[in-house]
C-alpha cells in the first residue's frame, strides 16, 4: 500500500513573519498547520448553524449551560443601562 503524498510548495518570508509563525507553533505541530489555523476559512455564525443539528448534547451539558447564563443574569459586574 502506497502512502499518499502531499503537494508542497516552498514559500519565501521574512524574519518577522517566520518568527511570529515560529511563536504560535506549538511542538510537533507543523507551520502548514499554523498558517492554516490562522489564515484559513472563518468560523462563522452560518458555520455554526450547520453544524448544530448534527451535536448531541447531553441533559447535563444544557442544564449546566442554563445555570450559568441565570447565574450572569446575577453577577454584579453588568454593564450599565445607557
């Protein structure tokens, strides 16, 4: 069985963009994988909207998510009413 190859491409940057990719890579990650976390499609709302119906969430998971909203409702540090 044949391993399947990538395409790659070489690309020319300068210091201070190799260095700030060099920054957000974490070790064994590649600086594809970077460039691609950083550049690639936004997440979107709409995203998000096609991927809901596909989750299961457990009854724990909403009634969890449901204290915590109550408990902001509560929490002193709202912003004020302009």
């Amino acid at each position: 069985m044949y391993a399947q190859r990538m395409a790659v491409k070489t690309i020319t940057i300068d210091t201070d963009a190799y260095e700030l990719v060099a920054r957000a890579k974490q070790p064994r990650q590649s600086f594809s994988t970077v460039i691609k976390q950083h550049c690639g499609p936004r997440k979107t709302a709409a995203a998000l909207l096609r991927t809901l119906p596909s989750l299961t969430l457990q009854e724990e998971t909403l009634d969890a998510s449901e204290a915590q909203v109550k408990e902001r409702r509560r929490h002193p540090a709202r912003l004020p009413r302009l």
